[in-house]
C-alpha cells in the first residue's frame, strides 16, 4: 500500500482505511465488502482509487474526489482558468483566486470548491506555471480519441 | 434479633442510570417475576404436550370404512388431515415461552397472533376432517382454543405483576441513551459544521485583502476614473435630451399638423422619439425645418394664442447654439459607447467582479452553514434527556421508594 499511502500523504495527514490492492490497482471498498470479496476469485470490489504505472501511482478522479473532502492543500481557481485546466491545459500563477496550497503538489478547486483535479507548481521559460497532472476532462479527452 | 431487623428503618439506595439495568434484573427476580414466567411455561408445556398427543392420533385416524367412500373423497380426508396437522405442529413448535422477562410480552402478543391466523387458516381442514374423524378432530380443536384462554390469562397475570412498569423503564433508558447518543453526533456535527465555516471566513478574509489589493491596482484606478466620465456623460447626454424632448414637446402641436403635408419631413422623426432622431439627424437638418415650420405657421390653422407661442418659442431658437448641443449630443453617445467599450474590457473592474463573485458564493456558504448550526441547535434543543432521566426517576420511585435513581 505504500504507493497509495505516499500520495495520500502529499494531501492529508488522515490514513485512508477500506483499501484493496489487487494487481496493480488499489480499490475503495466498505469492511463487508472486502471481507466478502476475499472469499470469490477474480473479485474487484468497489470503486477504484488508482493504479501504480510504471512505478508511479496515478490516482483516479475519484481519489481526487476523497481528497478534496478532507485535504486543506489546494487552490482555487478563476471560470476561465476553470475551464482551461479542464481542457487539459497549464495555467499561471493569476489564474489563482485562492493559494491554499501547502505543497508543490495540490488539488485543483473551482468557485464551489468542486475538484477539477491535482497538479504542481513548475517552471517554464524561467516563468512559473501550474502544471496539470490530472483533471477531469481526461476521460472525454480519451472518448474523443 | 427478628423483630429488630423488621423495626430497622430502610437506607434509600442511590443508583446510576448506567446500573439501572441490572437494578431492573434484580427487581424482577424480587417480585418473583421469574416464577410468573416459570409457572406460565409449565402451563403451556402441559398444554402443548397433550396437543401433541392428540395430533398423533389424529394423525394414526383412518376412515371407518374406506371401501365405502370414493377415492377422491379418501384423497381430500387425507390432503386435509396432513395439512391441519402439518400446520398445528408448526405452531406448537414456536410455542417456548422465552427465560428473560423482557421477552414474555412479546411472546404472549406474537403467540396470540399466530393462533388467531391459524384458526382462519385451518377453518376449512376442521370441518372436512370432523365430517370423517371427528372424534379425533375436536379434542384438538378444544385444546387449541385452550391455547386462547391460556394466553389471555398469562396475560392477565403478567400485568399484575410489575413487569409492565419495568417495560417501561427499560423504553425510557432506551430512549435515552438514544436521545445521548444523538446528542453526542449532533454535537460532533456542530464541530465539523464551525471548523468549515472557520475555513470559510480564512477563505473570505483572503479573498477581501486580494480585492483590496486589486482596488488599488492600476487598471482598477483607470476602471473607476472611466466610469466617472461615463457617469457625467450620461448626465450631461440625459439633460440634452430631456432639453430636445421638451423642445418638440412645445411645438407638437404646430409640428402634427406640418408634417400632415410634409410627410418626409425630418419633424416626423422627431415627434416619434425626440432623442433619437436628433441623435440620427447627422446633417442638423432639424433648424432648417423647423424655419419652414415656421414660414407655414399661419397656414397651420392653430389657435390664435397657441400659434403666438409657438412663433415664440421659433423665434427664440438660436441655430448656433441649437447646433452646439447637437454636436454635443452626437459625440456624448459616441463616447459613452467607446467608454463602455473599456470598461467593460478593463482587466482590473474584470478582475475585481470574480473576485466578488467568489466573495458572494463564500457569503452565501458561510449563510449556508450558519444555517446547518441552526438547524442542529434546534435539534438538540428539543432532546432533553433530563426530562426522559427525570421520568425515569419517578418510576423508579414508584417502584420502590427507596432508591433514588442519581
């Protein structure tokens, strides 16, 4: 559990409990759940919290979504920031309304303090940028291609 | 020695609510409850055993004469008996008065049902089998509706005893550690609701100081010098066209019936709307029509004092100045556009309506939560869990006078 554990770290000080690795897939399921899954072969039970990849853990939206209930490191960002981080793109350091952040690596939030994901603080031409990781256009990025 | 133990005055027992089960264990096996309920089981043992005995003969019952009866008849006797006895043992075989006392009344109600269903539900095996066998069917019935009497009469005696009391008590305490434990969430909500609402108002006060630095921004400072010139624009276009207005007004009259013969005059522009038409009048056209207005006064037919002072009021027009404010006007419009223009693309006034926007969603989450604590407060307001422990206290003290619940 250390991937998941690490990355969780980042976030919050909270531990997060009802974890299942199988392969290379960590799952979100209650007690009962994990207990009855043990029991049927090939079981995937509940709703995924992210895969390790090449050695690296990639959290899903879900786990984003977790985080962001309990997690006090984020920032928040302007409608039109909103909108372009959603589109999968960087944004500067004026997109930033609020910086709650209190690492180099936090979560996204909109106005109503909704995750559009998780990125980090990185530079470019010597300017410094918010760079996307993760947001939830990912998956109709993906339909689409 | 006896006789100065029964003087001996009683020391009243205090006893804490978490010890008020046990006291009601004890109590019941003080007022020999415990017999009750031993003496009801005996009862029903006795009964159920000789039930039992007369199913078994029942169930060894054959036709008196078998030849003479047709087979489907022999099948329904036998469907039927079957069934009544299948039912019957069924019943018998929930039928264990329970140990704990807390039980019994539950039982007694739960039992009395089943028997009344298995009454209607065997209604129709009686009769069939007490046309064949009914020397063999009625002591069963019998003992059944022995079962009834037997019931109500536990019943009876149950509720002489103090049993009912200790029920009630016990539905008291449950209600009450109920009532604590939802105290005890309610108030762990409140918790959870104030530390968001703090993070709220860190949010909030983040936010304000932001808008403050930018209101003192440079392109905020250009956004409220802007929209000062475009307040005193709109003022100034305001009064010219309340003066152009009020200008055709006094000569409505005069211009109505001109442009009766003068239809493509530019006076039916401006009798229509007044600002817009001297707005649209980009060549001025306007004096030059109202000096024709002017030259065909007389032929208009208006009254003699009304054509008096509208030539008046001709007369008094100056072109120059009427010119002046026509220019004006024209370019006031032109401004206001362009100023709007800027304003409305002015990065700082743009800036600082997000961030207002955010202030007011932050206002109305923090409205929210206030709300939720509210809400949770009169919650817990209406659970007065010493009013239940008071309750309690005083059956208790009906119960025994000497112990004081704490």
């Amino acid at each position: 559990m250390n991937f998941i554990n690490e990355f969780f770290k980042q976030f919050s000080d909270n531990k997060i409990d009802f974890v299942l690795k199988k392969d290379d897939e960590y799952f979100y399921a209650e007690k009962e759940l994990l207990e009855l899954s043990k029991k049927i072969p090939d079981c995937y039970p509940g709703l995924s919290l992210g895969k390790e990849i090449n050695g690296v853990f990639s959290p899903s939206l879900f786990l984003l979504e977790l985080l962001a209930e309990i997690s006090k490191n984020k920032v928040f960002v302007s409608k039109k920031a909103e909108w372009n981080f959603l589109c999968g793109k960087d944004l500067l350091p004026e997109n930033i309304v609020i910086d709650e952040s209190k690492s180099n690596i936090f979560l996204v939030q909109n106005k109503d303090d909704k995750n559009l994901g998780y990125a980090k603080f990185e530079e470019k031409n010597g300017q410094k940028i918010i760079k996307n990781i993760l947001d939830r256009g990912d998956y109709l990025r993906r339909e689409l291609n | 020695m006896g006789l100065f133990k029964f003087f001996k005055k009683k020391v009243a027992k205090e006893i804490q609510i978490d010890d008020l089960l046990d006291w009601l264990d004890s109590f019941v096996n003080e007022k020999n409850i415990s017999e009750e309920i031993i003496f009801i089981n005996r009862e029903f043992r006795a009964k159920r055993e000789k039930l039992k005995e007369y199913l078994n003969k029942l169930e060894e019952s054959n036709l008196k004469d078998p030849s003479l009866i047709p087979e489907r008849a022999r099948s329904i006797f036998e469907g039927n008996k079957e069934s009544y006895i299948k039912k019957i043992r069924k019943y018998l075989l929930g039928l264990n008065v329970p140990e704990k006392y807390d039980e019994v009344h539950d039982f007694l109600e739960k039992t009395a049902e089943e028997l009344e269903s298995l009454a209607t539900e065997t209604q129709k095996n009686f009769y069939i089998l007490n046309e064949f066998v009914g020397d063999q069917v009625r002591p069963v019935a019998t003992k059944l509706a022995e079962f009834d009497k037997l019931i109500s009469s536990a019943v009876e005696r149950m509720d002489r005893t103090d049993l009912k009391k200790v029920y009630a008590v016990k539905k008291l305490l449950k209600e009450y550690y109920d009532w604590e434990t939802q105290i005890l969430e309610l108030r762990r909500d409140i918790e959870e609701i104030n530390e968001k609402k703090l993070d709220l108002f860190e949010r909030k006060g983040k936010l304000d100081s932001k808008l403050n630095e930018i209101k003192s921004s440079a392109s905020f400072k250009e956004y409220e010098s802007l929209k000062l010139k475009l307040e005193k624009l709109e003022e100034e276009t305001s009064s010219l066209e309340k003066y152009i207005s009020k200008l055709i007004l006094s000569l409505e009259s005069a211009i109505k019936k001109y442009v009766r013969d003068n239809k493509d005059s530019v006076l039916n522009k401006y009798l229509k709307n007044a600002a817009k038409a001297f707005v649209e009048d980009v060549e001025f056209i306007l004096f030059s029509e109202l000096s024709k207005l002017k030259n065909s006064i007389s032929k208009l037919e208006l009254k003699k004092d009304k054509e008096e002072r509208i030539c008046k009021e001709l007369n008094a027009l100056d072109e120059t100045k009427l010119k002046d404010k026509h220019e004006k006007f024209s370019s006031n419009k032109e401004e206001i556009l362009a100023l709007n223009k800027r304003i409305k693309n002015n990065s700082g006034f743009l800036n600082f309506r997000e961030h207002q926007g955010w202030v007011k969603a932050l206002e109305d989450n923090i409205a929210d939560e206030e709300f939720k604590i509210e809400e949770v407060e009169n919650k817990l307001e209406r659970l007065n869990p010493r009013l239940l422990k008071q309750k309690i206290r005083d059956m208790i003290k009906d119960m025994d006078e000497y112990v004081v619940l704490k």
